[in-house]
C-alpha cells in the first residue's frame, strides 16, 4: 500500500467515524496500516532517509487536514515520556526496526498531579499495530527503541494533535503533568514517497 492509499483510507475512515464503534475504528485503521508498514518499498524509503536528529518526527500529509499520519524515527535506545494523545482515537505501527511499548492508566488525579499504573507490553514491529484509544486506561503509553539499530515508527491520529501532556516522574512516585504541543520536523513528506499517483 503507498502512501496515497493510506491518507485516502484514513481520510475515508474520518468521514464515517461517527459511525463506528472504536473497536470498528481500531479494525479499519490497522489493515491498511499493517499494509503499509510491511511494504517494501515504503521500508526502503525509511531506509534511505536521513534523519536530522534521534528523535525525527515527519508529518506525511498535509497540515491543513483534520488527522495525521506521523513517521517517526528513532535512534538506538532512543524513547518517550509516558504521554497521552489528547484523547484521540488512533493507530500505531513500525515501518523498520522495532520499538517496546509500555501502556499505562490513570488511576487517580490530583490538579496536575496523578497517579499512573503499568499497564501491558507490546512490541511495536512491521504489520504489528497498537491501538491508542480515549479511554483513561488505554490513553497513555510510553515508547522505546531498545535496539541497537534505529526504528521508524507511523502513527494515525484520527484526529489532528495540537497539544498533549507528557508525565514526569516525581520523587513521591506520582507523576506531574506537562502540556506540550506537537511539532513536526517537516510536513507532507508523503510527497516524496513511492507512490502511483500524485498526493
Ligand atoms: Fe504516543
């Protein structure tokens, strides 16, 4: 599947949400994207790409639309805060190399203090997609590359992420939430992708 493909199949997925129940979201979001991620030649264009810094983060469509598809690339033993995606609905894959992620839940708030519990493993690989859903214990995650060759990651966010919160660790064992907004090293990189017809 080329990039084309799967910005028309998210922006399909967009037009009927209100329809779907998340878990139809989820199914409708992962196929094309476990399509994606397994293509060859889109594994090839993360290849040859060189990133700017260890933590790259490219916008593949255009700013202007109301989701985003992010490639992310990571150097070895590079890794996230614990964050949340402000409450969207999305998807999430690795294009090359691999990335663990740890899932956690907000168990309880205090103003901007909370306390967090470790939810589930998952290896983030090629084909291999976690869901990023609303819901308080599916919400947060964090994610790192424990290898020693660098991984490329692509998110679906069904809906655009301005602004979000990373959570820091504080001495008592709680965490302090820090508002952040969301910058891409560039954006509409799915322009220079392989693809069949133009974006
Ligand atoms: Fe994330």
């Amino acid at each position: 599947m080329d990039v084309t493909t799967l910005i028309d199949a998210v922006a399909q997925i967009k037009s009927q949400a209100d329809e779907l129940t998340h878990q139809e979201i989820i199914d409708s979001l992962s196929r094309p994207l476990a399509e994606f991620t397994t293509s060859a030649e889109n594994q090839g264009f993360a290849e040859a790409y060189g990133p700017s810094g260890n933590y790259t983060r490219l916008l593949l469509n255009d700013p202007r639309e109301p989701y985003q598809i992010v490639l992310v690339f990571w150097g070895p033993g590079r890794g996230s805060p614990i964050h949340d995606h402000d409450d969207t609905i999305g998807a999430v894959s690795a294009l090359t190399g691999e990335a663990k992620e740890i899932k956690y839940g907000v168990t309880r708030c205090e103003g901007e203090r909370v306390k967090l519990t470790q939810g589930s493993e998952f290896t983030i690989a090629p084909g291999r997609v976690t869901p990023i859903l609303p819901e308080a214990d599916k919400q947060l995650h964090l994610m790192v590359n424990e290898e020693t060759r660098w991984a490329a990651t692509v998110h679906i966010y069904l809906t655009a992420i301005h602004r979000y919160r990373q959570y820091e660790p504080t001495p008592d064992g709680a965490f302090r939430t820090a508002e952040t907004s969301l910058w891409f090293d560039e954006c509409r990189v799915g322009r220079r992708m392989p693809t069949r017809t133009r974006i």
